[in-house]
C-alpha cells in the first residue's frame, strides 16, 4: 500500500502526519503505531467510537467541521474527545450540501 510509505518517511524525518481519516480510521489507528510519530492529526475522523479512545490514548489530535451542525453521530464523536486533542476545521473550500449550509461555501464563520 502506497499510504504505508509516508509514514515511513514522516518517522526519518521526525515530521508530524496528517491522515485524512474519514472512513479510514480504524485502519490508521490499528497501524500508525507502528510508526515512531510524535505528531499525528486525524483530519475529518470518521464515526468510529470504538476506534476514538485509543486515538486519544496515542496522543493524536482529532478535527471536526461544519458537519456537526447536522450529524448527531459526528457530534456525539466530539463529546468524547478530550479538549486537549480536539481542532476545529472548515475544510473548506468546500460546498456543503445539507441545511443550515446548503449551497454554501465553507468558511470559519460556520464553526
């Protein structure tokens, strides 16, 4: 798998790794450790809860967006993460498609 290359090249160079993590948490949680990163950020994680506690055990910070204005799921994700591992995001740009942002660009004002 290609992914496996950059974390390997992040540890040799003693450079934090951000993973794009929506739908791919578990799979990056389960073998990021592996790894020796002192810096990971879990950009858009994904719904797992089972996966959040050892994410939080590992250190890494957690991104949410706009999104938690409207998934129940997302926002009971957040209720569990630690402050001190918690970002907000817009992870813009992006043109959301659901109410209260329909149609709209993303922009720091929707955090």
């Amino acid at each position: 798998m290609v992914f496996k290359e950059m974390p390997s090249i992040a540890e040799k160079l003693q450079f934090p790794i951000i993973v794009h993590s929506c739908c791919a948490a578990k799979q990056m949680i389960e073998m990021l450790p592996s790894y020796n990163i002192n810096k990971v950020l879990m950009h858009w994680f994904s719904h797992l809860i089972s996966a959040l506690s050892k994410a939080v055990e590992n250190g890494y910070l957690i991104t949410e967006g706009p999104p938690l204005v409207y998934s129940k799921d997302l926002r009971e994700v957040v209720r569990r993460i630690p402050l001190t591992n918690f970002l907000t995001e817009t992870d813009g740009p992006v043109i959301y498609k659901k109410p209260p942002f329909n149609g709209k660009m993303s922009m720091p004002s929707f955090l």
